[in-house]
C-alpha cells in the first residue's frame, strides 16, 4: 500500500499536470478561435471590395429610406445649350390631312432637340517660318528668333492632353501613341511623351509647393497612405487633403518622418485620419474615422456575438444621424447642445466599464481615452466625421498600381504626384481640369481657394 507521502507526491504532480493541461488548452482554444471567427470582408473590416472572396459585396443595412434620389442630394440631368453651333429649322414636309406641300411658316418654337458631337479631329500646325532683315542704320543683317527649339514640337494642348490621360486616367505610354496615331494622324515616341510628362511636373511644381504650403495652414487636414511600387521596391502613397486642396507623397516609409517632412511635427488645425500610430502621432485635434471604427465593430460583433460592440456602433451610427440631419448645424444652439451634452454622456456610459472578450476588450483598451476624438465633430461643424476624403483621393493612386504595377523610377513617381496633386485639387475647385492645364502652360496662374 501507498504511504501517505506517496500519495501526496502523486497528488502535487496531478494538479501540477492539471495546470499545465488547462493552460495548454487555453493555448490551444486562442489558437482555434481565429479560425472559428467569421471572415473579414469590405463590410466588416478596411478590406477592398475586390478582396471578397465570393466576389459579391456584403448586403447593405437597411436605412429605412425610399429607393431613388435622396433629399439633399444634387442631382444631374444633360442640359441644352443656348448657342448651338448648327441649327436646322423642321418645318411639315406634306400635310397630314390633304397631302398639299404648301405651308405658311410660322417663326414661333414649337420643341427643340439637340445632338452632341465633336468635329473632325485633325492637328493645328503652326509653322514659323524664319526670314531676314537689313538695319536701316548700319546695314547688318539680322534673323527672326525661333520661340522653339526643335524642328518640330508639340504645343500646350498636346502636353495638356498627354498629362491628363496619362496621370488620371492611367493610359500607358504605348496605348498614348495609338490614340495620337487614330485620332489625330500624327505619330509621337514613347520618349517624347515621357519627355513631355516631365514638362508639365517641372511647370506644376511651383503650383504644387503651393498646395503644400495651403495644406499646412488650412483648419482641416484629411490624411492615409497606402501600399505602392517604386523600382521594383515596396513604397507608399501618401496623401494630406481637405475639400479644396490635394497634396500626393511617394514615400518609401510609412512613418512619422513622412508627416514631418510634409506639414510638421505639430498642426494647429483639426486631423482626420484612422487609428494607425504615425498619424496620432501628430500633435492636434484629432478626429478618427468613424467608418472604420463601424466596420471594426461589426466584425466583433459577428465575432464575439459582443453586446459592447453593438452599443458602441449603435450610439456612432447615431451620432452620425443625428449630425447628417441638421442642414445648419450649430452646436451653440440650445437644442442641439443639449443633445450632444447627453450623446457624450452615453458614450461615457459605454466606456465606464471594460468588457470581457478578447476581440472587444482590445478594442476598448484601444479607444480609452480618446473618446473625444470619436466625437470631435459634434462640437466643430468644419471636421468631418470620417476620413473617407483620403481614401477618395487614394483610390485613382491605387488604380494606377493595379493597371501599370508601380513606377520605373523614383523620379516617375514624383512627377505623377505633382500632376495628380493639381488635378485632384483643380477638381475639387470646381475648374474644367484640361482646359486649367493648358491655361497654366500657357503661363496663367492659378489661383487657389483654401
């Protein structure tokens, strides 16, 4: 028989081998929870809607709206213009009742149609033709001077075209000559074109400091980056944009030194951006994004079956409401102070106490103490309350990765951020984007509302 040293010995060693089974199965259940957790997806995560892998977007959540135009939307219907280039007057070809083709004309408008179209397209040669002078006064023979250098250029409207094709919509080099070669009957090289898209970067570049300089003292900065290639090297697109101006970044890093570089270590205005650690880094007001934090919530909640989740992405979908239903919106007013008095103190309630689960409880622990910048826009009717402006911005940048996989050369890389910074901000200026560019290669200035 056992002694009872021995079987205390043997005891100690089973709740020695108990624990360590318990922590091996706690070990083991985290390890297989990840699998067990619903797939992420553009509706409950950051992830693109080309990442899903059944290729079908995620059912919306009902609003409870009417289908078809929303009120406060603008809407946009194809207008006529009043100075036709060609008007063809219908007058009745043969009576409907007798067949007679004899009509009095009346001069009256009974209904107008109108077609659009281009005309013929075909090049504008300017030829200069240099000829010779004698000096009245001393007889020496003088020669016109040349306003170009090579014996056949290209004009302002070519380089416009070239820029804008290339930069915003992505057209190679090659499928460029093909287009000048069917539609305007002339041929130009690849390196020409390549020659012309460093002209136009060298001509913007003034006009791109100056966007930069805006940004840095403007009341609100939207800022993201995302992935790119540079010489066959990782590299990231940065972007700093508000509702009037757009200023793009090639970058091989995705840190702090990149936001120094651009605005500075600190910002007197108001940031918008998501929770990645560079951009909070920057010391202002910050306002983060309130479409990923609903995203993130909805995961954990698919997850988790988390009621914190839920109360969270509840109470943000209706502070959203609430901000999107006030045409002017004042928060000084008594009415809405009040309301945003008790919206924040229902968001305290939230935070009083830290949850359970894994997933919820990083979340929360992520989100402590930076309650007022999920709700910064209540009380400052300029800030947006997502960052989706960046990522609007981003979006023809990441287009362009996918269709020509990055740039040759750093140098590319930054003449396409000159040009896409002025046609993003052009734009957003409400400016007819070609014609602005041929009007700065012409030497007009451009000036900027910030």
């Amino acid at each position: 028989m056992m002694n009872n040293e021995q079987l205390e010995k043997e005891n100690k060693e089973l709740i020695a081998e108990i624990k360590r089974l318990r922590e091996e199965i706690k070990l083991l259940r985290e390890k297989l929870e990840k699998y067990e957790r619903p797939e992420k997806d553009s509706g409950n995560s950051s992830m693109p809607p080309s990442s899903d892998k059944n290729k079908k977007y995620p059912p919306r959540e009902r609003t409870g709206k009417k289908a078809g135009g929303q009120k406060g939307h603008k809407g946009n219907t194809k207008l006529m213009t009043d100075n036709p280039d060609e008007i063809i007057e219908l007058y009745p070809e043969k009576c409907t009742c007798c067949g007679e083709n004899h009509f009095i004309k009346k001069e009256k408008i009974l209904e107008k149609r109108q077609i659009f179209d281009i005309p013929e397209i075909k090049p504008f040669v300017v030829e200069y033709q240099q000829k010779a002078g004698i000096c009245t006064k001393c007889g020496s023979r003088n020669t016109g001077n040349f306003p170009v250098n090579a014996p056949v250029n290209f004009g302002t409207r070519i380089t416009g075209i070239i820029g804008y094709l290339n930069v915003q919509h992505h057209v190679s080099y090659g499928r460029l000559t093909d287009i000048f070669q069917d539609l305007l009957g002339f041929d130009i090289s690849k390196g020409s074109i390549g020659n012309k898209i460093n002209e136009l970067a060298k001509i913007l570049n003034p006009i791109y400091s100056e966007i930069q300089e805006e940004i840095k003292h403007s009341k609100v900065i939207g800022s993201d980056e995302t992935g790119s290639r540079i010489e066959g090297k990782n590299a990231f697109q940065w972007v700093f944009q508000n509702d009037l101006l757009s200023f793009f970044k090639s970058s091989d890093s995705r840190g702090f030194k990149v936001i120094e570089e651009t605005i500075g270590n600190k910002f007197n205005g108001f940031w918008v951006s998501d929770r990645f650690a560079a951009q909070l880094k920057v010391k202002s007001a910050h306002q983060l994004c309130l479409a990923h934090l609903l995203r993130e919530c909805k995961y954990i909640e698919q997850a988790e079956n988390s009621k914190w989740a839920r109360k969270l992405r509840k109470l943000l979908k209706n502070i959203i409401n609430f901000r999107k239903s006030k045409e002017n919106y004042d928060p000084f007013d008594p009415e809405t102070f009040r309301i945003i008095q008790k919206l924040k103190r229902v968001l305290s309630e939230i935070f009083s106490k830290i949850p359970s689960k894994n997933l919820e409880k990083k979340l929360f622990k992520g989100l402590m103490g930076r309650q007022n910048q999920l709700i910064l826009f209540l009380d400052n009717p300029d800030v947006p309350f997502d960052n989706n402006g960046s990522e609007r911005a981003l979006r023809n940048r990441v287009i362009k990765r996918k269709v020509s996989g990055g740039f040759r050369s750093f140098n590319g890389a930054v003449c396409h951020d000159i040009i896409a910074s002025v046609i993003d901000t052009v734009k957003k200026q409400g400016l007819n984007v070609f014609q602005t560019l041929c009007s700065i290669l012409n030497g007009n200035q451009l000036l900027l509302s910030s």
